[in-house]
C-alpha cells in the first residue's frame, strides 16, 4: 500500500511533468497539462485525506543544498485539510478546464505549476519551504492573471497583484523570522514563539495578520481580489478564490494558534473585527456589483471574514482558557472554510459555463438561463442555497457552529471584552446571512429566471458534456456533505486536538454534539425537510384548485413589452443601497435634455456608482505619495560614479557605527 509520502511525491512529480510536457509540440489538444493535473490532485487529496483520518504526519526531504536551507515536506493535519482544499478544487478546476480551457502555451505550461506551489505552501515542513513555494505561488498566478496582456484592466489587475503579494511576502517573512529567532530553528515542527516577550510576539502576530491577511482578502487589504478573480479564466478563478485564499488563512492558523502558543485575547478580538468588516462590506460590495464574477469576488472576501471570525474567536478563547470553545470556534472556521470550496468553486465554474454561452457576465444583459441552460441553472440554484447558509446544504453546519460557539463565549467567554465583541458579532453574522440571502436571490432570479435580457441570452445553451458533469457533482457534494456533516466534523477532531489538546465535538448517531453544549441533527434535518417540501403546493392545490392556472402576455401598462421592461440588478438592490448609504456613500448623475426653451424635459438620463471606498480614499493617495517620493529620489542619480562611490562610503561608515 502506498504510503502518505509517496503519494505525495508522486502527485509533485506529476504536475511537474504535466507543466514540461506541454512543450512537446502535437499533443497538446489532447490535453495532457490539465489531464494529468487532475490525476495529480487526486493522489494528493488521497495522501491528505489519510493523514487528518489518522492524525499522523507525514514528511519528505525534497533537497538539502546546505544544513541550514533544506526544502522539506511536512504533511501534518492542519496542513493536510488545506490541501485537501487545494486538491479537491484543483482536481474539479483541472478536469472542468479539459472542456473550458483556451489551451494556450503559457497556460498550460503555468497552471500545473500553480497547482503545485499551492500544494507546497501547505505542506512546507520549514520556514525556507514556505517563502519558496508562497512566492512561486505569487509569480505563477499572476501569470494566469496577465494571460495575454490584452485589455489594460487585465494588465492592471495583474500588477496591482504582483504589487500586493510581495508586499504581504514582506510581512510574512519578517513573521516568521521573528519566530524563528526565538526558536533557534526554522522547522515548523519545533518552531515555539510561546517564550517571546508580549510585545515582540504581538508584533510577530499582526505581521502574519497584515502578511496573510492580504493574501486571504481580508479588507481593507482586499483591494487586488475583485480586480484579479474575475479577469483569470473561470477554472483559473475557482482556483484562487476557493483555495489560494485559503493558504492566507491556513498561515494565520498557524502562526497564531500553533507557533505563538494561547498568545492575548486582544489578538483574537483583532482578528473577530477585521473579520466582521470583511463580512459585512464584502457581501454589500457583492450586492451592488453588476459583473457575476465580481459578485462571486466580493462574496469570497464576506467568507473569508466568516471564516477569520471563527479563528479570531479560537485564538481569544484559548488566551482565556477556554480550550473547548475555542476548538468547537476553529473546527467551525475550518468546516466552513471546506464547505466554501465547494459551493464558490461551483459557481466560479458555473459562471465559466455561462460566459462561454451567453459572451457576457453582465446579469443585467442576461435573464431565462435556467430555460436554456437547466443543468448549469439547477446547479448555480444549489450552490446558491449552499452560499446562502440554508440547510441541509454544507453552507449551514459551520456557520450554526460557529453562532453557537459564540454566543456560549458571548456568556461564558472569559473576559469582558471577549464575550461583549462575541455578542456583538453574533449580530453581525446574523446581518451577514440575511445579506447573503438577498445577494444571491438577486444573482439567481437576474441572470437565470425571466426572459433574456440581450439575444446572447436567448441563444445560450449547456456548455460541454465533461463540465456540465463536473457541475452536477459539485452540485450532488454540497448536498451530501451538508447532510453527512456531523461525521465530517468527527473526522476533522485531529486538527483541534493537535493545535489545542482537545477535541471540541462528537457524532452521536448522526447528531452533531458539540461538547460545549448543543446539538443538532443534518440528517433529521433534510428528511424534514424532504417530508414538507411538498406541503405548500398541497395548500395551494386545496385552497384554488387544481386547474385554475393559465399563461397569458406579460401586462406592460399598454406598451409593447420589452425584456428590459424586467426589474435589474441595480433596481432589486436599490433599496438596500440606500439603507446603507452612509457605509456605502454612493454616487450618481442625472443628465436631463429639454425640447428647446420648453421646461418639459426631452430625454432623461440617470448614472450611479458605489465607490470603492478604500481604494479611493486610501490606495489611490498612497500611490501618489510613493510616486511624488520617487521622483524626489531620482535627484540623487546624478549618473556620476563618482557621486555613486560617495554614497556607498556614506553607507559604510554608517553601519560601522552601528556595529560597533
């Protein structure tokens, strides 16, 4: 039987071959680059999903140049559920683009190795590891990202990336150094920052927070996000917002809960508010954008606040002493984290399919794709539900376990400031869901009920075979991994009690018992669900009557009837635009032109926009400010090598005296 390690190396090996055999010229359209990514993601997911069953580790020495700079693997349970992430999303993308993909040269080349520096990040056995996989996994995205290079927006997408990420990389590593000192090591297996003083152990902390943070998407450093998901190719996009983003998570785990030992209860109360911004802003940024991408871009930034709250409240429980509450709290951030992989790789692919059909993801130019396109509509519906926290999807369980986690902190939390900001973010998820509910009802009722907006829509039909299949199994594992979440999260105890030393739930006959308190029941759950489904139409059938229906025009007050006669995206989140227009401080332009001198007005004409705040009011006067700075600099080249000499004596003398 092959062990955890060779699966692991065989996966590796893999995907470099599938990124080298793209060279060889006449095979390339049977696809053999996304072909044999897929098998590679399988042999990994294999290897990962072994080692969080059984809580054992696995490890490899990839090359050892030096004792003090070796590439080495370590697979133990927390890295191997991100990598069950980054496998299981690979493998769904890999086999989906077979179908999607364009198959230009670089793509194939690049996206095997894509695949692979994901896999290495969570599976990186040491500090040297990690920097090199985390910025080959920088360079390879922001490749897929540029693609051609053709419409300016995508170039700018891409750099605001590349610029954002070696940012983050700055911050990480200084990070992990400031560990690593203290350790006297840099594996991960015997790195202990837990003897740092307060204040170098905080600062340790808000690096990797403000470091991955970035990477995860948290706002306000989320700016690179909506702008470089939509504009990659679909499989491309699925990738990175189910897993690449997961990675920043997966380093805030680490070094908050696992290197900085139960660390300050205010680090947790850190993490719960950017957490709780991200969450709010990010599902109202979704609701106003009018791109289905965009959409699917901002509401991964409201996951992962989720997400981060859920580890926020694990980090401020255990510096309080509250082990099992902030075990139930981690094991709900990272069952959430797994359930988003699948519904938001779902509807990235899904958004694939209906691009290639439609040549727009305008949901204002789209409109009766469930008509045209059934299996791609069913499919987005049940991602939609998933996403929209409604049970028995897989979207249900983590957040239920996470609000009641919460609220026993919000009474049993510890400190007062631990349970006031728990109590508060109840309110806040609570809000979140609602948000999320009309988000996606929007996005459904848009872009696939109705009538077609534009003759594309009209025209629009299922994509092929292979994707629609992958479509439907995503779909068929929401469902299923909702109703078996109970023992999915029995499975998952190896990650609390290796980070925390105790478990934090059970499975009870199919019930999910947290030790905490509470309980609940997924199986019991959909079969009641099943039994009432059709309890509304047998009342409807009762009260009126079995054949009082009929199918007539659509009344338009006269008119000839139009599909742009239907409401917009613009028009169904109108109202809430205006509720929160004091967050959302949005803007808008009418234009009107009369007949002439006559007050009667000929033609009116209405813009709006919700500015992206952070951006303009932040992002934008920084980069004037660096810009302005580099011109003052340029005064010092003076192009003289004699200046030059000047300067590097200058600096010399300079660290002398700080030598000494």
């Amino acid at each position: 039987m092959p062990t955890d390690d060779g699966l692991l190396a065989t996966s590796m090996s893999l995907l470099l071959v599938a990124s080298s055999v793209s060279l060889v010229p006449g095979i390339r359209q049977f696809r053999p680059a996304l072909i044999l990514s897929a098998l590679a993601s399988a042999l990994a997911l294999g290897a990962a999903v072994h080692v969080v069953g059984t809580g054992s580790a696995a490890t490899l020495t990839l090359w050892e140049p030096s004792p003090y700079a070796v590439l080495e693997l370590r697979l133990d349970p927390l890295g191997a559920l991100f990598a069950i992430i980054v496998a299981g999303v690979g493998l769904a993308s890999s086999v989906f683009g077979i179908g999607y993909a364009r198959h230009r040269l670089l793509d194939d080349l690049v996206y095997p190795l894509f695949l692979l520096t994901l896999l290495l990040v969570t599976c990186a056995g040491n500090v040297y590891t990690f920097l090199a996989a985390w910025e080959g996994m920088a360079l390879t995205s922001f490749v897929l990202v540029l693609g051609d290079g053709a419409p300016r927006p995508r170039r700018q997408a891409a750099i605001l990336y590349l610029v954002m990420t070696h940012v983050a990389t700055v911050f990480v590593a200084a990070s992990f150094f400031i560990v690593a000192r203290e350790s006297s090591s840099t594996e991960f297996a015997t790195m202990d920052g837990s003897a740092l003083s307060v204040p170098l152990a905080s600062l340790a902390f808000l690096l990797a927070v403000v470091g991955f943070g970035t990477k995860a998407g948290l706002i306000p450093l989320h700016i690179w996000l909506p702008r470089a998901h939509p504009v990659a190719p679909s499989h491309v996009s699925a990738l990175m917002s189910a897993a690449m983003v997961k990675t920043g998570l997966y380093g805030i785990v680490r070094v908050g809960l696992v290197f900085l030992g139960p660390g300050e209860s205010w680090w947790g109360i850190v993490l719960m508010s950017a957490g709780a911004l991200s969450a709010v802003l990010g599902i109202l940024y979704a609701l106003m954008e009018r791109d289905l991408k965009r959409i699917l871009a901002y509401s991964t930034v409201e996951n992962v606040g989720i997400i981060t709250i859920g580890l926020g409240a694990a980090v401020a429980l255990r510096a309080e002493g509250q082990d099992v509450l902030a075990g139930a709290a981690l094991t709900a951030a990272l069952l959430h984290a797994t359930n988003h992989a699948w519904f938001k790789t779902l509807l990235f692919l899904s958004a694939g399919s209906v691009q290639r059909a439609a040549h727009t993801l305008n949901i204002d130019r789209l409109g009766g794709l469930a008509r045209v396109m059934p299996a791609t509509g069913a499919a987005t519906l049940v991602a939609s539900l998933a996403i929209a926290v409604l049970p028995p999807l897989n979207g249900f369980t983590g957040e239920w376990m996470l609000f009641r986690t919460l609220i026993g902190a919000g009474s049993n939390g510890g400190g007062d400031a631990v349970r006031l900001t728990s109590l508060i973010v109840v309110g806040v998820l609570a809000l979140t869901g609602g948000l999320a509910v009309a988000c996606f009802v929007r996005l459904f009722g848009i872009a696939f009920v109705g009538r077609g907006r534009s003759p594309e829509a009209t025209a629009a039909h299922e994509p092929a075979p292979i994707m629609t299949g992958v479509l439907a199994l995503l779909a068929f594992g929401c469902l299923a991994t909702g109703i078996a979440s109970a023992w999915i999260v029995r499975w998952l105890q190896s990650i609390p009690e290796a980070v925390l030393g105790t478990p934090s739930a059970h499975e009870d006959a199919g019930r999910l018992v947290l030790d905490g308190g509470g309980s609940f029941s997924p199986v019991v759950v959909a079969a009641a669900l099943i039994v009432l489904a059709p309890v509304p139409w047998l009342l409807a059938r009762a009260l009126f009557g079995a054949n009082r229906r009929g199918r007539g025009s659509v009344w338009s007050t006269g008119v000839v009837y139009r599909p742009t006669m239907q409401y917009t995206g613009t028009s169904f989140s109108k109202p809430l635009r205006l509720f929160f227009g004091r967050v959302l401080l949005p803007e808008r332009e009418i234009h009107v032109a009369y007949h002439g001198a006559s007050p009667l007005p000929r033609l009116i004409r209405y813009s709006g926009r919700v500015p992206a705040i952070f951006e303009e009011r932040f992002y934008l006067p920084l980069r004037a400010l660096a810009l302005w700075s580099a011109g003052r600099l340029r005064l010092v080249q003076s192009g003289s090598v004699q200046t030059y000499l000047l300067y590097m004596m200058a600096a010399l003398a300079v660290l002398l005296v700080v030598a000494r």
